[in-house]
C-alpha cells in the first residue's frame, strides 16, 4: 500500500489541546504529526508562546510546535466559551492541558465536569509538580525543575557554580513522557472500555536522567557531583571532550574493544602497556593521567579528520557541532527531522519533523501553525453544532493578532 495514502496511528482521534509554552504543545504536536487532530484552543489574547517576542533565529518556537493544528478561541472565563468547550468534549477523545493544578477545576472544567460531557473522554495533565503532594502549588519552569530536581547540581564541572542544562530538557520530558500517557491511556480505553484520567510532572519526569549521576551519590552525601564532560557516574574513562587543532570531539570507551581500537587509531599503543590504564578500573582511577595523554594525541588532527578515523576504527565518538552545523545536517535533513517551510507569518522557517517513525506511514503533510482563531468558526459550526449566531455571539472580543 502507498505510505502516503495510508492511515497514521491517531488518525481520528480528536484533541482539545488546552496547553501552551512547551511541555504540552510537543506532546501534542507529537499527536498531531502521528495523525490525531489536535484543536488548540487559546484564549482571546493567545497562548504566552505566541505573545513572545518574535525569535531572531531560524525557527520561530510558536510556529514549530504548533504546525498541523487547528486554531480556535475561547473564553473560558465566559459562560458561553465554557459551554462552548463542553460542546466540543462531548466529540473528543482526549482533553489535556499544562494548567497549574487547580485551575482546570476553577474553569468549570475538572474531571467531573468533563466526564458529564463524555463518559468516554481522556483526562490529561502536566504541571511542574503534579497535582498531590507538598510542592503541588509551587510555580513551576523548566529553569526551576532543574533546579529542584538536581539537574543543575551535576551540571558543569566540579570547581565551577551549578549551571542549568542548555537544552529545555525538563519541558520536553515532560512533553514526551505526557504523549506517552495519552497513548497508553487510548490504548486502555479501545481495549477496556476504560477512560483514564493520566498527569505527568515535569519534576518526575527528569528524575530518571540522573541514573548515572546517583550512582555516585550515598545517603547523606552533599559533595559536588560535577563531573564536567566526564560520565556523570565516574564508571568510563577514557570518556571526555577533547581537544583538536579546530575545536573538540567527544570520546569514549564502553569496553575494553574499543579503549584497544583508540589506542590503535591514535597510535599509542604504548598506553595499553601502561599499568595504570591496563584494565577498566586503574584507567578509572588514573583518568586525569589518561584525559592528558590522550589530549595530547587528538591535539595533533583536525576534528573531522579524527572523526573519519576513529569510525573507521569503530570508536564512539563525535565532533562538537554548533548549531548551524547541526540545522544543516544532511542526516536530520534527509531524515525528514528537519525541513525548510515557507510560513506566512514568519518567513522561511526551520520546522520539525516527529522523531517518532512508523513503517510504512508517511508523515502528514505540513500545515504552518494557524493564526490566532483562524478555524473558530468552522471548528465549532462542524464538531459542536453551533449556529452562526452562536458562534458570532462567542466573539464580540477581537482576537489579537487574529
């Protein structure tokens, strides 16, 4: 069967996509390009994403997160928005949001409320803390979870202040590990009949990524767990950035094959010899030793021309890439992980494919991200029944940027 004929995984299953920033709107986005229809629905100001100032790079956030999605405004602050939104759960099969805790059910729109619309419909959430337990009020960011959850502890090295992870990585945790909730929870109901009601937190959402990190860490320990560019649990060496006449590239050795096959490619077989370095633990214990000596081999080829070599060897490795190196990657480009749009709010853009694959399924067309409430009318003339004068009586405030 043509790929691009055949049905994605979610096709036909309906979003009410309350979220904004970027922990909901990547588990969404990931829905939609998996085939779901996601109906985003901002308020009459919009979403806080798309109200940022616009980005001077080559991605507009707002944009790339958002493609594929339809655009409606609601008040939900209104009696006629709420209803409006009940209208359109009553066709929907999962509504999710990345509300603080509490302010769904401050809308007119908790559990109870939604299940009297549809019995049927998938309750999901995401909050920095979750919706129990003591921090369940506190304002959450991705600055703040990394600060709260230790991620910034382990990051940067061991001299130097705590440093926050460049990438958002507490948001798109989350943002993935929420996709996966909703899934599973589809998964539940088209096999039980069962409707669940999922949350994810961004803290415990994070909280595995420090897996190697902990396992240095004892009961009571507060020492400084920076390791910089070595393993985060100090258990490989040689395992480290390194130096080259044009920048770095990052080394390591899983296994005595491949500490055998660096040596071999850099031609230091002496260091095999070495009694320091001879087995797994003394080059744990003498990595400073190691980390100079091999420095001083990588120091004398450029990084791609190392590169070429230590793959030719079979050693893991890679050059540390900035980001215009990594947005023209022939391979993410070839891929379908990144492509050139035309948008016709931004210009050329780079957008985002999905990294989830599946055989034999093509990706759905791209769609920019709409204007601020371009498909109110249609959306709820088609899914909840409303009239033209319903409709219109629900918009006597112009959207901005509409």
């Amino acid at each position: 069967m043509d790929s691009s004929t055949t049905a994605l995984p979610l096709s036909g299953v309906i979003v009410l996509d309350l979220t904004q920033i970027y922990n909901g709107p990547y588990a969404t986005f990931l829905m939609a390009q998996a085939g779901a229809t996601v109906i985003k629905i901002e308020p009459p100001s919009g979403e806080h994403l798309r109200k940022r100032h616009r980005s001077s790079g080559i991605i507009e956030p707002f944009a790339v997160l958002n493609n594929n999605k339809k655009s409606i405004v609601l008040d939900l602050k209104d009696k006629k928005g709420l209803a409006a939104l009940l209208k359109l759960a009553e066709h929907a099969d999962v509504v999710v949001d990345n509300f603080a805790p509490g302010v769904m059910q401050r809308l007119g729109l908790g559990t109870e409320a939604l299940r009297r619309a549809n019995p049927h419909i998938i309750v999901a959430s995401s909050s920095g803390y979750g919706s129990s337990g003591p921090y369940r009020n506190y304002p959450a960011m991705d600055l703040t979870v990394q600060a709260m959850s230790g991620v910034m502890s382990v990051t940067g090295t061991p001299d130097g202040p705590p440093l926050k992870a460049g990438p958002a990585v507490c948001d798109f945790s989350a943002g993935v590990h929420l996709y996966g909730a909703i899934v599973t929870a589809l998964y539940e109901r088209a096999t039980t009949g069962r409707a669940n009601v999922v949350e994810v937190s961004m803290l415990s959402a994070i909280y595995p990524s420090l897996m190697s990190s902990l396992g240095l860490h004892r009961k009571g320990d507060r020492s400084c767990k920076r390791t910089g560019n070595r393993h985060g649990g100090l258990t490989m060496s040689p395992y480290n950035v390194y130096p080259t006449e044009d920048g770095c590239i990052a080394i390591l050795t899983a296994n005595d094959q491949h500490w055998l096959a660096l040596t071999e490619a850099l031609d230091c077989v002496f260091l095999q010899s070495d009694k320091r370095f001879s087995d797994r633990t003394g080059r744990i214990e003498n990595m400073a030793a190691l980390d100079q000596l091999l420095g001083e081999q990588t120091r004398r080829y450029s990084k791609e021309a190392l590169f070429s070599l230590l793959m030719e060897h079979r050693v893991p490795c890679a050059p540390v890439r900035e980001l215009d190196d990594v947005t023209s990657d022939p391979h993410l480009h070839a891929t379908g992980m990144l492509h050139w749009e035309s948008h016709p709010e931004y210009g050329e853009i780079l957008a985002n494919g999905s990294p989830l694959i599946f055989e034999g399924r093509s990706p759905p067309p791209y769609k920019p991200s709409a204007k601020l409430g371009e498909d109110t009318s249609e959306v709820l003339s088609r899914l909840a029944g409303l009239s033209e004068r319903d409709i219109a009586a629900l918009q006597t405030e112009k959207p901005e940027n509409a």
